[in-house]
C-alpha cells in the first residue's frame, strides 16, 4: 500500500483507540519534528565532523587552522539540510489546519533563505581563510572584497525574504530600488568608496596588514593591524588604535616604510653644526700626530696642499662609518658638508643601518654621534651650540 501521509500508517494502529484520529495526528507531527531535530544531530555531531577529522589527518596543518571556519560551515549546511528536509516532506508528515500549514511552509522559506545566506557567508569567510595562507596574501589583502561580498550576500537574501512575506516577485522588490537610489548611495557612500580604496589597494599592493604606514593628516603613526571595507586600524607605537577611512588612502598621501623593512638597510641621515671658526688648516705635524692618533687616517691617500681639521675630520668619519660592522656596505654611505649658515656649517652624515628595528638602530645612531661629538675636540674642531641660562665657569 503507498503511503500519501504518514498518519495513513498512524490511522491503522490506533483505528480501535478513541480519539484515534487526534493521536494518530499527534504522533506524525511528533515523529516530523523528532526527525528533523536527530537529522540535524546526526549531520552535526556525527557526518561533518568524521569528514573534518579525516580531512585534518591528511593535511593538519592547513585544515587545523582552519577549524573554527568549518565549524561555523558545517554547522549552517546541517540546519540548511534541516531546512529542505522539512520543505520537502512537512506536507506528507505534519497535520495541522490550513492556514498553519501555509504558515509553516512561508516560514520554512523565509529560514532557509536566511540560513543560505549564513552558509554563504560561512564559505566566504572559510575561502578568506584559505587564501590568507598563501604566500602573497600579505602582499594582496582581500579583506575589503571579501566584506563587500557578504554585505551583498545579505542584500540578496533580505531581498528574497522581504517578497516571500508579501509575496511578491523578487524583481517588483527591486523595482522599487530606483525609487530610493539616492538614498541608498547616500547610506552606502563610505561602503562604495571603500570598496574602490579597497580593489585599488589589492591591486596595486600599497599596504598590507603588518605594513608600518604614517597618515599626519590623522596622527597615525605605526603598524597597520587591521585593513577593513570602511576602516584601516593603526596601531601606534605609543600602543593607540588610529581608525582611517579606507579610502582616505587613495584619496589623501600617506607614508609606506615597508620599502625600507625591505631593503638592505635604514637610513641614517642627521647633521652636525660645526663653529666655522673653529676650522683651520693643518700643519704637518699636526696631520702626522692626528694619523698616529686615529688608524682611521693611516692608509688614506691623495692629501691637499692644505689639509684643514674639518677634511681630516670628515675623512675619519667616513672610514669609520666603513668600517663599523653595524652599517651596511650595500647602501650609500658619505660624510658632507651642507650649506653654511648662521648657525654653523652642518657636517651630514649619511648611510645605513644593518639592523632596520627601531631599537637598535636608535642605539647605533647615538652610539656613532657620541662617538663623532666626543672626538672632535681631537680634531680641534667645537660643535655650535645656542648658549643659554647660566655660564658654568
């Protein structure tokens, strides 16, 4: 005998039972709800997770870390699974009037479009996840795509659920839409621009998450930790969090320092104010003591007819810089003198730190003008100094 309705198989056992028909009808909805709550333990608890752990014995490391992911997937497919289940099969196992039947069955709907929305949703964020372990997803954040493809997710299914309750066509919800345009440009106008920053970021790669980046028209000033649809997070190194429009980058000039973390050294550039009247020219005598006084200066060749205190001084200051093991020797290195000016001659030294981390290289600048304050006097050679308050005598 085929079954049109599951109390046809209820009717038979309980046919000598008073108020058969109510029990029999009691027992199918029973049985349909029971069903879809252990279908949805069953693909929960048991399916989706031994497909997990055998996926994770094959690579545990990819697959591990993308754990939290596949549970929230998972997760969505089994109450979307759910979903079907009882669009499809709660005409042949639930009784109930009409009207509750029509209402369960739009509200069947209107879940499963959500539902599908979320499992949508859920697989972005897991592809997201995937991507950010190749090599070049630092280089190419898609973050902000990824945002503006969730956003449109909802858009989409907001849609579907709003002319399931009027039942109406999606397309006469839509038509609607050129009605209130300009209302929702205005709404979505930081989403719209942040989408374009965003693509023209990944495109032509001008920041990343973990860039050390410096926007002064915002005080920001340290490590990008964060590159959204709408916002960038900076953390400063005074540990403040300096929120940016996303597409004030595109809009507005900004400093990138991942070109100097990437290159063979950090630049040292600063002057020291020299007392012009302080600079003489040398006789031999003094050139021979200096030379015997700084190694520096022993194998230099090609001496002026007149060597000054300040030539022998920069010629020091070079060597030196050559040789110290802690400034690199692929980058440009040079001492000069600037322009003169009312407060000294500047004497500018310009080459590159090995170590590029802030820390160190702050202690290898001061190291080295200590070290070129404190031997000038050798050279009799004064640095130019504001006097101001009191005269120690």
């Amino acid at each position: 005998m085929t079954l049109v309705h599951l109390t046809d198989l209820f009717d038979t056992w309980f046919a000598n039972v008073p108020q058969g028909a109510f029990l029999s009808a009691l027992t199918a909805n029973s049985v349909g709800f029971i069903g879809l709550i252990l279908l949805y333990l069953f693909t929960r608890r048991l399916v989706f997770p031994t497909i997990q752990k055998g996926l994770v014995r094959v690579s545990p490391t990819r697959v591990g870390h993308l754990a939290p992911e596949l549970n929230k997937v998972t997760g969505r497919l089994a109450a979307v699974i759910c979903s079907v289940a009882f669009l499809a099969l709660n005409d042949k196992v639930l009784v109930a009037p009409t009207w509750v039947m029509d209402v369960l069955h739009s509200l069947g709907q209107v879940v499963l479009v959500i539902l599908a929305g979320f499992l949508f949703s859920g697989m972005v964020n897991l592809a997201h996840a995937i991507y950010n372990q190749l090599r070049f997803a630092q280089d190419v954040p898609i973050q902000g795509i990824v945002q503006v493809t969730k956003l449109m997710t909802f858009i989409i299914s907001g849609i579907f659920v709003i002319s399931l309750v009027l039942d109406k066509s999606p397309t006469y919800i839509l038509s609607g839409f050129g009605a209130i345009a300009a209302i929702t440009l205005l709404v979505f106008k930081d989403t719209i621009l942040g989408l374009v920053a965003s693509i023209q970021i990944a495109a032509n790669r001008l920041v990343k998450t973990g860039d050390w980046i410096q926007v002064d028209a915002f005080g920001a000033d340290g490590e990008v930790i964060d590159l959204g649809l709408n916002t960038v997070r900076v953390r400063n190194w005074d540990n403040t969090v300096t929120t940016i429009p996303t597409y004030m980058l595109i809009s507005d000039s900004f400093k990138n320092w991942r070109a100097m973390q990437e290159s063979a050294g950090r630049r040292i550039k600063r002057a020291i104010l020299v007392d012009m009247h302080s600079i003489k020219v040398l006789a031999e005598h003094e050139v021979a003591h200096l030379q015997a006084q700084f190694s520096e200066l022993t194998h230099l060749e090609h001496w002026p007819d007149k060597t000054t205190n300040l030539g022998l001084f920069r010629r020091y200051a070079e060597k030196y810089l050559q040789e110290h093991p802690a400034i690199s020797k692929e980058c440009v290195l040079m001492v000069r003198e600037l322009a003169p000016a009312n407060n000294g001659l500047p004497v500018e030294f310009y080459c590159f730190s090995a170590d590029k981390r802030w820390v160190a290289y702050e202690h290898l600048q001061a190291d080295i003008f200590d070290h070129m304050l404190a031997v000038m006097g050798e050279f009799e050679l004064r640095p130019y100094q504001n006097f101001s308050g009191h005269m120690w005598q």
